[in-house]
C-alpha cells in the first residue's frame, strides 16, 4: 500500500492513499473518535483517493496513532473469535 502526505499541518493532514478499504476504516474510526473532520474523495478511477483529516484539539498524527491502536484491539478480537 502507498501512503504520500500532502499536506502536513498540526491540525490538518491530506494524503494521497491507494486503499479504499484501509482509508473507509480509518474515516469510520475517526469520526467515531470525534475529529472535527475524516473524509476522503476520489477524483478519478485511475488516481489514489485523497484521505483529508482535521482535528480541533491535539495533532492529526496523535488521533490517527489513537485510532490505529483501537483498530489493531478489535482486529484482534475478532481473531480471538474466528480462532474458537
């Protein structure tokens, strides 16, 4: 998977991502955890999706660090129980 950061502010990040699937799991995540902002656009079928996330207290880097820590819990939950 190919990540590139665009744009990099303390409470504004967008980046260029070629997985639909990892950048709807993080936008999901993200607004659960209360972001002010997660979407991501795709301008074209043939050109990654821009993921654009804004956060009113704290850094991007810290919520995104947060939210991948709660998706790695579940994931391993749901190991847990396939494995039963």
């Amino acid at each position: 998977m190919e990540v590139e950061i665009v744009t990099n502010e303390k409470n504004l990040m967008e980046i260029k991502v070629d997985n639909l699937v990892v950048a709807e799991i993080l936008r999901v995540y993200l607004n659960k955890a209360g972001v002010e902002f997660a979407a991501w656009r795709k301008e074209h079928p043939t050109k990654p999706l821009i993921f654009r996330i804004e956060v009113k207290n704290g850094t991007v880097k810290k919520a995104v660090s947060d939210v991948i820590s709660d998706i790695k819990k579940d994931l391993s939950k749901i190991n847990a129980l396939v494995k039963k």
